[in-house]
C-alpha cells in the first residue's frame, strides 16, 4: 500500500488524540493523511489540532474549518489559515445537525467573499453535505442511526433537496472553486444523476469515505458503477473518517472499514460487510494509483506546506485571549499546548512527541 494518502481523517482529543490517529494511520498502511477541522461542531480547539497535527509529522495535511460563535470576515479567516501553512479548508455545515444549528446555507450569501478568494487563489474546499437519504425517512432509516440522533424528517431539519440544490448553487455562483464532496455526496443510491452533477460541474470532485450505505449501492451495480470510476478518475479521492480517541467497537468498526474500502478498488473478491456481502470493482492500475495517492496532490498540492510556527502561535494567542471564543477548559488547554508546540526550540521540552 506504499503511496496511499488518506485525504478525510478527524481527531476530537488532544496531543494524545493526535499520536493515537498517526498511530492508526501507520498501522493501516498509509503514508500520509489530511486532518480536517470541524470547527463548526463546536469545537473551537479544531484548527489547533490542524496545526499539531502537522507539526506531528510534515508528511501530513490539513484542512482549517470556520467557527461560528462570532461573526467575522470568513475570507480573511481562510487567508489567516493558508498562510500559517494549513493546505486548504474544510466545512461541515450542512450535515443536517449543524445546518439545523447554525442555519448557514452552503450558498448563503455570507460566504460569498471566501468562496470568491478561494476561486482565485485555487483554494481546496472539502465539505461534506447532507447525509444518508434514508435518514429522513421514518420506515427506512437505520435503528442504529436513529439512536444516535440522525433521524432528520422532524423537528426543523432542512430536507435532503434544499441542501443539495443549495449545495449545487454555490457550485454554480462559483463554477472555478475547487471543491470536494465528500461521501459521494450521498448519492451513491442515484448513479445517473450524480453522473449529471458531474458533467454539470468540471471543478467537483468526490471522496469515497464510507457512508454505511455507499458499498452496498456500488456493489448492486458494479459494472455501471465502475465505469463511473474510470470516467471520473481524475476526480475521486480516497478517504476513510479514521478518527482518534477510538476505543472499543469503534476500533472494530474501523479496521472492518478500511478493509472493505482497501479491497473494493484493488480486487472484485467478495468482502464481508457485517450481515451482507459486497464485490469489488477492480480497478485498472492507472486508476487505483490515481484514486489512492495521485488526485489528492492534484487537488491539495504535490507537498504539505509548512507550518510558520510564529504565525500559528500568534494565531492561537488570539484564540486564547478573545473573550467572545468562550473557550471552555478542554480547548484553552488543547490550544495552550499546541501554542508551546509552535514556540518549543528543544526537542525534550515537546508535548506532540513526548
């Protein structure tokens, strides 16, 4: 598996979240990973592992997020984040629970400036857009999926279609932003029209981080399923939501995951997939080394940047000292120490490493 990039990874603890996902990482094969910011959940110590995460190890990537307890000016927010060495921008405001929270359309207005210097600096956008299409439904969503709190056809929720044909407008506002959907855009259930949005839209591209339904719909129809493969080889990333801390089933749940995907592009054997079987589709060679190493420098650059330590130290020190963040301890202290990371002149004194 040498060369394999996973572009969709996630860490929700501290410095040792950070050690424990490189350690996933490693242990599944892969040589680089890109670390994705979800600050609109919430977590204002996000970009901060964004930044330790790559002060871990520079082979890595990461994407910064927008947070939403203040207003600001999103674009100059971005522009802060790519010059401190952060690779491009991640977003998670429309997954149901997040739009529902904060009410910021994908194509809301307010984030026209950002999208506009994205555009022209040739900025990476990984966003990730509704959810399963069954969540909606009462009769058809899982009960494990209703039992964490993702039945969305009550309650406020905006439906699939107002945030998919939101989504796709801002494709259309601005038809040079490179963007990233990721999950296949939860359209694995409806082949020919992410066919058309494809066509539609030459600067989107798709990442094939497993939703619990995306295998299966693939595996139904594998041939028509691998021609759309090849036909937008040049467009799908490799990802996997590896996420640290895991303990437990979660451990379990990943190494069935990463197993299914690894073996679903290189060979069309049956994989076991809890109670179900799926197939392979067996990718040529061109395209499998495409999808697993080669979009992903395509589309976030041949090499991570570097971190400016002072710049992403200053950054936090503003973080740290904005009364309106409303820090709570976990991320005063998460930031705090990937701050002293940013300073540390002697090895022995490293929080990341020790």
């Amino acid at each position: 598996m040498s060369g394999w990039i996973d572009a969709h990874v996630h860490a929700f603890g501290g410095a040792e979240a950070l050690r424990e996902l490189k350690e996933i990482e490693r242990r599944f094969g892969y040589t680089a990973a890109n670390f994705l910011s979800v600050e609109a959940m919430d977590d204002a110590a996000q970009n901060a592992l964004a930044i330790g995460w790559k002060l871990l190890d520079p082979a890595h990537y990461a994407f910064g997020g927008l947070h939403h307890r203040f207003a600001y000016d999103c674009a100059e927010e971005m522009r802060r984040l790519l010059a401190l060495g952060l690779d491009g921008m991640k977003m998670i405001e429309n997954k149901p629970t997040e739009r529902k929270k904060w009410g910021i359309a994908q194509d809301d207005e307010s984030l026209d400036a950002m999208y506009a210097a994205a555009e022209a600096d040739g900025i990476p956008f990984l966003i990730h857009v509704n959810d399963p299409r069954n969540f909606w439904d009462a009769n058809a969503i899982p009960a494990w999926a209703r039992d964490a709190g993702y039945f969305y056809g009550a309650d406020g929720y905006a439906s699939y279609e107002q945030i998919l044909s939101e989504s796709l407008r801002m494709c259309e506002k601005h038809p040079k932003l490179r963007v990233c959907f990721a999950h296949f855009l939860f359209l694995s259930d409806d082949h020919d029209r992410l066919r058309r949005i494809m066509d539609a839209h030459p600067n989107l591209w798709l990442d094939v981080t497993a939703g619990t339904e995306m295998y299966p719909n693939f595996s139904a129809d594998r041939a028509r399923w691998r021609r759309f493969f090849l036909d937008y080889s040049d467009r799908i990333l490799y990802g996997t939501d590896n996420c640290a801390p895991m303990k437990g089933e979660d451990v379990h749940i990943a190494e069935v995951l990463n197993r299914l995907e690894r073996s679903f592009f290189f060979g069309d054997d049956p994989i076991p997939l809890w109670d179900d079987t799926v197939f392979g589709i067996d990718l040529p060679k061109d395209a499998f080394e495409k999808l697993t190493y080669g979009n992903f420098r395509r589309f976030a650059g041949e090499k991570p940047k570097r971190i400016d330590r002072n710049a992403a130290a200053a950054y936090l020190e503003e973080r740290l000292s904005d009364a309106r963040f409303r820090l709570n301890e976990r991320e005063r202290e998460i930031i705090r120490n990937i701050q002293k990371e940013c300073l540390r002149t002697n090895s022995l004194s490293s929080i990341l490493f020790s």
